[in-house]
C-alpha cells in the first residue's frame, strides 16, 4: 500500500517531494487507526489545503463505512438457520 501511494503521489503526479511523503508516512504510523486513512488527509492536505484534506477524508470515509455497515451475504442465511455447514 505504501509503495503504491508513493509511486502515485511522489512519481506519477508529483504532488509532494520524497521528504514530504515521508514526513506523512512518519505522521501516519504515529497516530492509531488505518494508515491510509491518515496519510491520504495528510497528504491531501500537504497538495491542496485544508479542502484537499477534506476532499480525501470525504473520499474514502464514506465508502468505508459502507463496506463496514453491510452484512456479508452469506451471513443472514446463517443467521436464518438455512446454512448447511
């Protein structure tokens, strides 16, 4: 994952310098919860501002927490006792 995001912000569309994203890498691993989360609001910060930061949290929190909300689909057929183990 981390590689990726370098590739893509560093190499590709240059949006920060080596230092930079290891600033943000330094950042992420500092503070608890998921990596990408934090170093996409930071990086998003560092490229475009506080609208940035808010654009990449608004850009992966929702979708995140749709994956999370949903049951699986096998799930509600266990629960209903139509699953054959």
């Amino acid at each position: 994952m981390i590689p990726l995001m370098r590739a893509e912000c560093v190499t590709h569309y240059a949006w920060l310098r080596d230092d930079q994203f290891l600033d943000a890498l330094a950042l992420g691993n500092s503070l608890p919860g998921p990596i990408a989360v934090k170093m996409a609001v930071v990086i998003g910060k560092q490229a475009a501002g506080w609208s940035g930061a808010g654009a990449a949290l608004l850009g992966l929190l929702p979708p995140a927490a749709a994956a999370a909300s949903a049951p699986p689909p096998g799930l509600l057929a266990f629960a209903d006792g139509e699953c054959d183990l």
